[in-house]
C-alpha cells in the first residue's frame, strides 16, 4: 500500500506548489499500479474528497508552513 501522505509530502519537497506537482500527481494516478486504488481510499480515510483531496492536503500543509514562519519572524527572528 501507498502512503499518500508521504508520498505527497515528497512531491511538494520535489516539485514545490507548482503545477509539476499536479502533473506528477496525476501522472502517478494513472501509470503507477494500485496508487490510485490507495489514493481513494486514504481520501476516504482522512474526509477528503477524491477530486480535490490531495490539493487541500497540499494546501494545509503549505498553509502550516506559513503559518510557522510567521510566528517565527512574530518574536523577533528575523532572518
């Protein structure tokens, strides 16, 4: 079984938020044996919906990201 949640951490350290990630992702979605299978799934697991599950992943994770350096820089480191 695919871990999608990696998986998906690992297009966005490759590829940034970038349309690539999205080609990838559905690249990956059509060529690669039982992903799309464990992909459905791990939406259903985790409450998202199919066609947009793995963009609100990414987004959240994006969003975390921000939402860090903000406080970060918010208490005087600066970089």
């Amino acid at each position: 079984m695919n871990d999608i949640s990696e998986i998906l951490r690992e297009l966005l350290d490759r590829f940034s938020n970038t349309p690539e990630l999205d080609q990838e992702f559905e690249r990956m979605r059509r060529e690669v044996d039982g992903f799309n299978d464990d992909y459905v799934e791990w939406c259903e697991e985790n409450g998202y919906s199919v066609k947009d599950g793995y963009r609100d992943f990414i987004d959240e994770i994006v969003e975390s990201q921000d939402s860090y350096w903000d406080n970060y820089q918010e208490y005087g480191n600066n970089i």
